[in-house]
C-alpha cells in the first residue's frame, strides 16, 4: 500500500497527463474494490470526446456533482477490467473531487477463485501522446505495478 501513496503524490508533481488505477482483490470474496483518479479538469475533456462530443465543454464544468451515471457510463468504456479472460462491468460506488482530482470508487464482481486480471486503459489516449495511465494490481501475496501509454493500453496480471 505504500506504491499507491508514492504513486499517488507522483501524481500531483507531474507535468504529464497521468491517471491511477487502484485495484484490490480481497481473496475469498467476490469482488475487485477500484479507485480511479485523474485530474478533473482531464476527466471532463476526455468525457466530452470520448462519450459526448456534441455536449460543450462549459455544460460538463457546471455539472456540480457530476451525474453519477455519466460517470460511471465513461469509466466502463476507459477502464476495462477481464477477470479470468471474461469482461466485467463496474459499478461506480462513490465520486469526489477534492483539489482538482477527480476521485472514483468503483465495485466489480468477480469469482472467488481468480487467477487473472486483465487491465485496459484508454483515459486520455485520444488527447495526449504522452499520457501515462499508472496501475497497481494487489491482493493478499501478490503486487504488481504498470505504466500503460497509448502505445501500451493493456496488461494482464497473473495472481496465481
């Protein structure tokens, strides 16, 4: 848990586009626990093209909150998540943005005995060439850690 500390301030300080991926399977339960972060500012630009380019931009910044099923509609899209090769949709838990970070929560069901977990993000890959969508996979024995790009949108992780 310290990586997500140390990448999360690593996120404050960079100059590039970056978003964390924060994904936590408990063993023994049925469920992944997602956090998603990215600047808010980014989150609205990239909902705009990605989902509803027809919507201008000063609309989506007057949003206060943000509609929470718009929210969770564009994290299903960006983030995709396969559990043991099989796609899997998420369920947006809770929503904040606090000093310019939007901050996302999300709850994804899966089988008790997973032994993968594949991580597709596309945040930002249509604006920045030089975006960095970081990942941290972590469970009760396992951690692992990835810099996904727009030349390297997917990883799979091997949790036994």
């Amino acid at each position: 848990m310290i990586k997500l500390l140390i990448l999360s301030f690593t996120i404050l300080f960079q100059n590039v586009p970056v978003t964390f991926t924060g994904i936590e399977y408990v063993e023994g339960t049925d469920s992944l626990k997602v956090s998603f972060r990215i600047k808010n500012e980014l989150f609205l630009r990239d909902y705009q093209q990605t989902v509803f380019d027809d919507l201008d931009l000063e609309v989506l910044r007057k949003f206060k909150p943000f509609p929470s099923d718009l929210a969770n509609n564009y994290l299903n899209k960006r983030l995709g998540i396969y559990a043991d090769k099989k796609e899997i949709v998420g369920k947006l838990l809770t929503m904040e943005v606090v000093d310019g970070d939007a901050k996302f929560n999300l709850l994804y069901r899966v089988s008790r005995k997973l032994k993968s977990i594949t991580v597709r993000n596309n945040a930002l890959t249509g604006l920045y060439a030089d975006v960095e969508n970081l990942v941290i996979v972590s469970m009760k024995n396992y951690e692992s850690e990835i810099k996904l790009t727009p030349g390297h949108t997917e990883q799979t992780f091997l949790l036994k």
